[in-house]
C-alpha cells in the first residue's frame, strides 16, 4: 500500500512503477489517497503493539514543504531538519519496518520532478503543455530556458512572486493534476534509467515503489 496526500501522487506513481517493470496490481499494491497529511491515522493501523508484520508493506510518500526563502531563493537546512523530524515523529517507524516514509525533499512533488536528473524534461513538457500560454515555460531555440522556467515554476508552487517593490503579487497556480497526467502519459513512453538514482531528487518515489513491491 502506498499512502499519498495528493492526485498528483496517485496518477504519477502507477506510471513510474510501469517503466520500472513492476505491476501494482500484480503485486497487490494500493494507491490510497487520504486527500491531506492524515496519512499517519492509516499507517498506524499496520503497527501492531506486539510488533508482529501484518505481512502489509506500506510506503508513506509526501512533501517536506519547505518554501525556499524569498530573499535569496535558497532552503534552509535547519528548518528542513526540524520539519522532517516532526512529520517522521507522528509515525515512529523505528521497530516497523514494514512501514516506511519517502518524503520529497526539500519541498514538493512537481520541484523534486523538475529537478530531478531522470524526469526532470519530461516534467518540463508536461508543464509546457498544460501552461502553454506562460512565456518561461515555452521552448526557446528548441530547448527551455532552466533557470526562467525554474524561477516561473517556484513563483507558481508559491503562489506569489515578488515584485520590483519587494512586495508579493499573486500569480496563476500550476494545474497540477493536469500536468501530473501529462507527466504519466510523458513516463509511460519514455525509456528511462531507473538503476543509477543516486543523488536524484525523485529517488523518494522509486524507494516507495520498491520498498511495497519487495
């Protein structure tokens, strides 16, 4: 079982699982999502006192949340820290290992993708095909401007940007759902590495996948 607080999770983590081989359905893996972060309610259900398995793998995937700084764009470490002690502390994993967290770091889903080494150009596409109309998400000479896209698409994660006055301004939310099943769809045709994830960003929903598939 895969917990997820979001539709973008839902849509996304069947494909990723297809392209590496792995059957959900084969392998009697559900998709459950809670719809928030009150995942830890369900998770709990499959930790028993005695701490015998219940013979259930359960993967508990969601964002950090971390927005990075609006003065200079960068996380905080401590903060990211003290964010992810908190969110693990609701569900001491410790003695189950049956269940275990896969969390985005440092912020959310659709960052962790854009970033990532493996998907990163393939969310580019989704992106650029949902919000067609946006300039910095548009292919420039055959190829996209990373740092105007990155800067749009935190803009879009925030919900704001800073103007010239310093002052935040509220700006077009990213569709998410939209680009999640152009992102599936993007996954499902693509031929991807999925053995050397090292150091990826997205490596959090791949040790999900193979944490409930094994």
């Amino acid at each position: 079982m895969i917990l997820v607080e979001g539709w973008a999770e839902e849509i996304i983590l069947p494909a990723i699982a297809q392209g590496m081989g792995k059957d959900l359905t084969a392998h009697e893996v559900s998709i459950i999502n809670v719809g928030s972060t009150a995942y830890m309610r369900y998770a709990k259900i499959f930790m028993r006192q005695n701490l015998e398995s219940m013979g259930c793998k359960v993967a508990i995937v969601t964002d950090l949340d971390i927005r990075p700084n609006d003065e200079d764009g960068r996380f905080d470490a401590a903060i990211e820290a003290e964010k992810r002690t908190n969110i693990t502390a609701q569900v001491d994993t410790t003695n189950y290992p049956d269940v275990s967290w896969h969390i985005a770091e440092p912020w959310t889903l659709e960052w962790c993708l854009n970033e990532s080494g493996k998907f990163g150009d393939l969310f580019k596409e989704a992106v650029s095909k949902v919000h067609s109309r946006t300039d910095a998400f548009k292919k420039k000479d055959g190829q996209f401007k990373t740092e105007d896209f990155k800067a749009e698409l935190t803009n879009k994660l925030r919900k704001y940007k800073i103007n010239e006055e310093g002052k935040h301004e509220s700006v077009t939310q990213l569709d998410k759902v939209a680009v999640a099943y152009q992102f599936a769809k993007l996954v499902k045709e693509a031929e991807i590495d999925y053995e050397h994830l090292n150091g990826d960003s997205a490596k959090y929903l791949i040790d999900a996948i193979n944490h409930v598939c094994s």
